[in-house]
C-alpha cells in the first residue's frame, strides 16, 4: 500500500501513457482450521490473507479491501478525467485508516474523497463472486481472486509488494522511484514527465527519435525541397520547351526561304 500511496505523484505526470492493473498477492491454506479460514480467507482456504500491520485475524478484511480497491480501479478506468481517482483513494485510506487496516467505514471515506458511490463499490464486489445473491466470503468462489493468483503464478511472482512491466518481473528494490524509472525506461519514446524526472534523479537522458517539434520541422524541410525541385524542373522544362520551339519556327523559315 506505501508503495501504491508513494506512486500517485509519478503517475500523474503521464496518466494516459500507462495502462496499470493493480494485482492483489495472497496465499492458500486449504488444510488450515475452520476457524482461521473464516477470518483469513476467501473461499474455503483457497486465497487467503494477512496484514503486517495487525496481529488480528484480519486476513478475509483485508481481501475484501482487495476486492474494493479492484472495483475502484474498474470505476476510474472508465475515463481518462478519473483514471488517477485508484491513487486518490489508496494514498485517501493509508492517512484515514490508523489500525492497520482498512475498514468498510473507512473505505467509506476514501470513497466519498474521490467522489465514488459506496454502493456502486460494494455491488461490483459482490460480482466479482460467481454466486448470485447473498454472499459467503469464506466458502464461495470468487473469480477475481481466481484469475489474480493464475496471473501470478504465470509471473512466477510470490512475494508482496511485486511488479509485473510489459509482461517481465521487475527485478530490484521495489520503491516508487525505482518503478517510476523503470517505467520510463520502456518507452521507445520517453515522455516529458519521464525525462523531467529522470534528469532531477541525476540520470542522464538519451533521446530517441524525434520530438513533435523535430518531426514537424523535418516535414517542413522535405516539402519545401520538393517544392523547390518541383519549380526548378518546371523552369527547365519551359526553357527546354522555347528552345525546342525556336528550332522547329528556324527551320521552318529555312525551308521556305529554300522553296522561294
């Protein structure tokens, strides 16, 4: 969550360019108690969870936080004017939450701070379950969880915090700095809000290819040379032409004068 919070500034510098899927980690105990699978898990043992932060059976409550912040990512996808709205709220409910996790009370805030209906939330969450109606956390299937842990394990990534950039595992520490300039560094054409922060990191900035300006310079150029060959072969053929036609008139005088 730090990691997600320290994100929101640099994601800001180029919101459109990035397409950012947020992918809960969790693990499976389906041979723990009864008792600690309905606190910590989501269905029967298959994905369960924990907090770092609390020594409380918190562990369903926190995938159900999870379940939020993938329904608030699918509301802010929905236009570019409300993609940064999943910063928003995850950098919102880090400063509202103080027990070391995040409640649907607080999760309430957060909504309301950016704007988002809680029910709205709370109804896309209940779709991410394959049954219909009320809801057992800890017994039902849920399918997000289902396609998050196959796209992991495809990743082969186990740990948390992970990331996954263009289909590859990113290797090193995982900061906002670090992710940001990884970032970057996959472009074929950086943005200015990469170059802008890599050059305050002290990184030295290669370009590559053409800015807008360059291109529409180099256009200018090439049409203004084909113009100029244009007019130049236009003036060569006219003189061609007259020279040509002096000929024929000389020679047409010369026959006459030869019949006379």
């Amino acid at each position: 969550m730090r990691v997600l919070k320290g994100l929101e500034d640099f994601m800001n510098e180029i919101p459109s360019l990035v397409d950012f899927v947020p992918m809960p980690v969790n693990f499976a105990c389906p041979q723990c108690d009864t008792k600690f699978k309905k606190n910590n898990c989501i269905s029967d043992g298959k994905y369960c969870g924990t907090s770092k932060n609390s020594t409380k059976d918190i562990g369903q409550k926190v995938l159900i936080e999870d379940l939020r912040q993938q329904c608030v990512w699918r509301e802010a996808s929905k236009s570019s004017k409300t993609k940064k709205n999943f910063f928003k709220y995850v950098t919102a409910v880090q400063d509202l939450c103080p027990d070391g996790y995040i409640t649907k009370k607080c999760s309430n805030f957060g909504l309301k701070a950016i704007n988002t209906d809680a029910k709205t939330i709370e109804e896309c969450v209940k779709s991410t379950f394959y049954q219909d109606g009320k809801i057992s956390f800890a017994e039902d299937e849920n399918k997000f969880f289902e396609t998050s842990s196959f796209l992991w394990s495809q990743q082969g990534a186990h740990m948390y915090p992970a990331l996954s950039i263009n289909g590859m595992k990113f290797q090193g520490k995982v900061s906002p700095e670090n992710i940001f300039e990884d970032i970057c560094q996959n472009f074929d054409r950086m943005p200015k809000g990469c170059t802008k922060f890599l050059v305050k990191q002290g990184v030295k900035v290669t370009p590559s290819g053409l800015t807008d300006g360059e291109l529409f310079t180099l256009v200018g150029v090439l049409i203004a040379l084909n113009l100029i060959v244009f007019f130049i072969y236009r003036r060569s053929l006219q003189t061609e032409l007259k020279s040509e036609m002096k000929m024929q008139v000389s020679s047409a005088v010369s026959q006459y004068v030869a019949l006379s």
